[in-house]
C-alpha cells in the first residue's frame, strides 16, 4: 500500500489509557506494511527507558528523534500513545515543522467506562487497575497546534482501520 504514497506522511494516535490506540496502530502497519515506522509511547516511556510519564519526561527528546529519524527513513510514521496534549506539545509543534500537511491525527475520545471494559481484556490487564487509570484520566485532552480527528466509541476497529487508510490514501495521491 505504501507504494501509493508520495510524500512521508505521519499518523498520530492519541487518547486515554485503554481507548484501543495500539491496537490501531499495529493493525496499520501491517496494512502499510515495509518502510512503515510504529513509535509507541508505552514503548519508549516504560520499556527502554523506564521513566514515569509527565512535564518534561525523559522521553521527550527520544520521541522528537525517532519522529526525525522516521521522516527521514520511512515512508509512514505512526507515533501512538496518550500524548497529553500539554506535556508533548513541543513534539506536535515539531512534527508540524517536520511533516507539514501530512500529518493524520485521531483522538481517542472513549468513555471511561468503556476504556476499562476494553483495558480487562487485554495482556497486561493486571498491571495496573480501574483506580489507575481513573487518576490518569484526562478527560478531552485535545490539542491546538494539530488537527485532530475524533474516533468514538460507537467505531468499531475495523472501520477505523478503513477510514484511517482511505484518508491516507485518497490524500497521498
């Protein structure tokens, strides 16, 4: 699918814990497939560099050069993960310098409820609980500096898979 593409383009999954955001994204880029970067929050944060998320995380610095590194390297960038807008707004204001126009930006705006409906059927449900998640949440935490398309939870994946792509596509040409 790649091979239709033009430009390098980025695609930013933000959201709430347990809103479906990797998901998302690993069914992308088996769909993109070769030359399709996944940058994962969780990833980053919490298994390379064990630091705890917030103003001026360590993992900062190493998101902003992954997001370089993959505009330089890849032909589609997905960059997942709660992003709270405040926190990482110097990473949105650099992938706009970076990639411009070609930016595809999806909230995850899913109730509550419904994040940990999802979060009790996942790998690594017992690693934190319905309380954590509760003092993490961050109610429409929508950002200025990208546009920013809203999925909601009446979506099923399949379908957001498909809009994502189409858009992608309809707008690589």
């Amino acid at each position: 699918m790649g091979d239709c593409l033009r430009t390098n383009k980025l695609i930013i999954l933000r959201g709430n814990s347990g809103s479906g955001k990797t998901t998302i994204a690993k069914e992308l880029q088996q769909v993109f497939g070769k030359n399709t970067m996944l940058i994962s929050q969780d990833v980053i944060r919490r298994d390379m560099l064990k630091v705890k998320d917030g103003e001026n995380t360590k993992a900062l610095p190493l998101l902003e050069e992954l997001l370089r590194y993959g505009r330089k390297h890849s032909e589609i960038v997905i960059l997942e993960g709660i992003l709270n807008a405040e926190w990482y707004r110097a990473l949105f204001e650099l992938a706009v310098a970076l990639y411009g126009k070609n930016i595809y930006a999806y909230y995850f705006d899913i109730p509550f409820e419904e994040t940990v409906k999802r979060h009790k059927t996942k790998p690594n449900c017992n690693d934190f609980s319905a309380e954590d998640m509760q003092r993490w949440w961050n109610e429409k935490d929508y950002t200025s500096v990208l546009y920013e398309t809203r999925i909601t939870a009446d979506q099923d994946r399949e379908s957001i898979v498909r809009d994502i792509c189409q858009n992608i596509i309809s707008n690589g040409k």
